[in-house]
C-alpha cells in the first residue's frame, strides 16, 4: 500500500497518485519535488513496481536531506539503491510503525 504521505529527514511529502500528463511527457513513472515537497506516481502501475518507484523517490530524497545533491542527481546510484532498498524491504516483510 502506498501511503499519502511519507516523511523523509523530518520533511513530510505527500504522496500523489494521478494520471499526470507532466510525467507522461517526461516519460517518467514516478518524481520527486522538492520544494512543494511532493512525490508523484502514475496511478495505473502495477503494485509492486509502484512500491519501487516509491523506493526510488525515497532515495532522491534521503540523498537531499543529507545534503548530497550530487547523489540525488545520479540516477544510476539513485535506480540501484531504491531497487535493492525495494527488495529488502518486501523481501523481509519489514513494515515499522503502528
């Protein structure tokens, strides 16, 4: 399940699943913005890949709220750490919280 928002370094995001015509012309599934502080997802992914991309913004997230904007515009790192963060954490049913 996707959540409506998400908090990444205290900053809270919400959480946008929407036909989004702006990604569409991108030719994105999924981005992260940070000063409206925002993620957004095509809504007709499927659920798993959905979770990845989620996984994948997250990632451009952490990376800027440790103040390394150098990492969160490197999609390479960005793609295999969101996908291997993706996989421990469904993998290993890891859900925290209440």
């Amino acid at each position: 399940m996707i959540p409506d928002k998400i908090k990444i370094g205290g900053i809270v995001y919400t959480v946008r699943q929407d036909k989004n015509e702006t990604l569409e012309q991108a030719g994105n599934d999924a981005c992260i913005r940070y000063l409206p502080q925002e993620i957004w997802m095509r809504d007709y992914l499927g659920p798993d890949y959905k979770t990845q991309c989620l996984c994948h913004e997250i990632t451009h997230g952490i990376f800027d709220a440790i103040g390394r904007s150098d990492l969160r515009a490197d999609e390479v790192l960005v793609s295999a750490f969101g996908n291997m963060l993706h996989q421990v954490l469904k993998d290993n049913k890891l859900i925290f919280g209440d």
